[in-house]
C-alpha cells in the first residue's frame, strides 16, 4: 500500500491506497474552514500551525495500516511553502523510521487523477482544473508526460468566488455560498462583463469580473443598502460570467485541439452550474466529459495516493534528504 499525505493548502488529509487494485483502506481530512473564517481567506502561518497539529492526529488513526505500506508520498509542489512544510517533515520522518522510499506528488497530477480514484485514467487525457488557487487546462499524453497549454493571467476561477463572496459578507470558503445564493438569484441583472470575450489568447483572467462585481455593489452605496434580492441576483450574474468565460477559453481548446476526453478537476469543479455545462460543452465537440467524484473535487490525500500508484510503478522515488518544496512549478 502507498501512504500519502496532503498540505499543499488549508486542508489536512491522509489516505493509504491498494497499489494492486487502488483501492483505497483508510483515508482522513481534517478541514480548517472554521479557523479561517474570520479572516475571509488562508491565513497561511495559522495553517501551518494547524497542520502541525492535525496530521500527527491523522496519522495516529492510520497506524493499523503501516505495517503494509511500501511507500510514502507526499504533495511536495506547488502550494503554500509553510503548509507543504508540514507535509514534507512528516513524509520525510515516516520514510526514515519505516525504511520506505518517498514519492513526491505534484498537487495538479494528484487533481488530475482524482478523475481515476479506485480505478484506472484512460490515456491521453486533457483536462480543465478550476480550484481557488488554480485555472488552467492541461494535457497528458501519461503520468510522466503532462504539459498546461492555459493558465490565468491573474487571479483564479475559485479565488475570485471567494474574493466576491467576502464583499457579499458570505464567509468563508466563498465558492459554496456565491453558487447557493446565485440559485436565488436572476443571472441577467447584472450586465458583468465576460472576461478576454473576443481575446484569441488562450487565457484565464477574472480580476476584472470581481472588480465588476466589487463596483456593483459600490453603485448601491454598500452592501448594507442591498436587499436579499439584489444580493441574489449579483451572486448570479457573477457566476454566470464567470462560467461563460471558462467554457468560452474551454470552447477555443474543445475545437483546436479536439481531444477524446476531457476531464473536470479542482475543488471549484464541484459547482453544479460548471458541471452541467462543462458536459455540455464536451458533447457539442464529440468529447467524453470526466467528472470526479463531488467529495474528491477539493483538496484530498486518495487523489495523492491515486497518481503516487503510477509513480511507484516508474519508480519515481526521493531520497528523503533531497525532497524539494516549490510554491510554483511547471507539470512535466
């Protein structure tokens, strides 16, 4: 069995997988949304203090499987730096004191195959990721061979619910409330523009979407002066802007490159909104749409666990002296 940890974010999770079958026989999360609550956003030093905490606890719930892991991975890059951390010295402690090699993970693979968890991802995939951290399409030809063919130019799908969810007062995490209140809400209120509309650059931007959104409310002298129903209906004409422009730049991908299969990734891929018209886009193109299951959309250690099963196959281990952490860093 592999052992997998995850810490690239706000979430702690662990997860020990069947390499033979990818089943998986133990898994764990630990989230920190209600520690982050109050501050509308990943305060990152709090969740590394938190992980500090909570793996170890994780960990002790997972010792009855030890005994049959033969490895360890580890989320090592891209993420928050302090939070990886925490990952990282643990991977590092287990391999040492289990005398097992470590396989570090990078975290947009681990999304890619929770498209395959407890089974088998057909090859080559393309897939569009939307996370708070991420949005971008990539393509992969194998585990080994992935490339991102488009990123955002700023901020990302998920982090703009989030920004625009804190200005609407809705808490945090934001991507769940804005999608709850958008349903009450009438998408086509508000004229919010669709961001790069017309732009051939294949590109993400949603920075002058949320500032739309943040003018919005300003034009009602706060959102004090907004009723329930105004609130409603900016949180809808927000989404629909914001899924109109993933799908418009997915569009421009669908009909150049023409792939067999298209996955949905991330923790933002959990929006109802985007799945259903993600897989109606596919189908206009002859594409077979993948999903991941709704409870493995966010941040998890089984997808962790799931890609690490193909990096044990090619034998893609680290000393654990020698492991990097990257905030930042290319798929290859």
């Amino acid at each position: 069995m592999i052992l997998a940890i995850e810490s690239s974010c706000d979430d702690s999770a662990l997860a020990i997988t069947k390499i033979a079958d990818k089943t998986i026989v133990f898994e764990g999360k630990i989230s920190q949304d209600s520690s982050h609550t109050e501050f509308g956003g990943v305060v990152p030093e709090l969740a590394a203090r938190l992980h500090a905490e909570n793996l170890p606890a994780l960990l002790e719930r997972a010792k009855p499987y030890l005994a049959g892991v033969k490895a360890i991975a580890v989320t090592n890059e891209p993420g928050l730096t302090v939070t990886l951390s925490e990952g990282v010295v643990m991977a590092q402690a287990l391999a040492i004191a289990l005398h097992k090699p470590i396989l570090p993970i990078h975290h947009i693979k681990g999304h890619l195959y929770s498209l395959a968890i407890g089974g088998d991802l057909p090859m080559p995939c393309a897939a569009l990721m939307a996370s708070g951290g991420h949005t971008l399409i990539l393509e992969a030809a194998d585990y080994s061979a992935m490339r991102e063919v488009a990123g955002t130019l700023d901020d990302a799908f998920g982090e703009a619910f989030d920004k625009t969810a804190k200005m609407l007062a809705l808490g945090y995490p934001g991507g769940r409330a804005v999608e709850e209140l958008a349903r009450k809400g009438s998408a086509a209120r508000f004229d919010l523009p669709v961001p790069l509309k017309g732009d051939a650059r294949l590109a993400f931007s949603f920075s002058g979407l949320k500032n739309s959104a943040r003018l919005a409310i300003a034009g009602f002298g706060g959102l004090a002066a907004m009723s329930e129903e105004d609130r409603s209906d900016l949180a809808a004409s927000f989404q629909s802007a914001a899924i109109a422009h993933i799908l418009d730049k997915t569009r421009r991908y669908l009909a150049a490159a023409r792939p067999k299969r298209m996955g949905l990734v991330g923790g933002a891929s959990a929006n109802l909104a985007l799945r259903s018209a993600f897989g109606e886009l596919c189908a206009e193109f002859g594409a077979e749409p993948l999903f991941a299951p709704l409870e493995y959309c966010s941040d998890n250690a089984a997808m962790i666990a799931r890609a690490a099963i193909e990096a044990y196959r090619l034998g893609d281990f680290c000393d654990p002296a020698e492991i990097k952490i990257r905030s930042r860093s290319p798929l290859k």
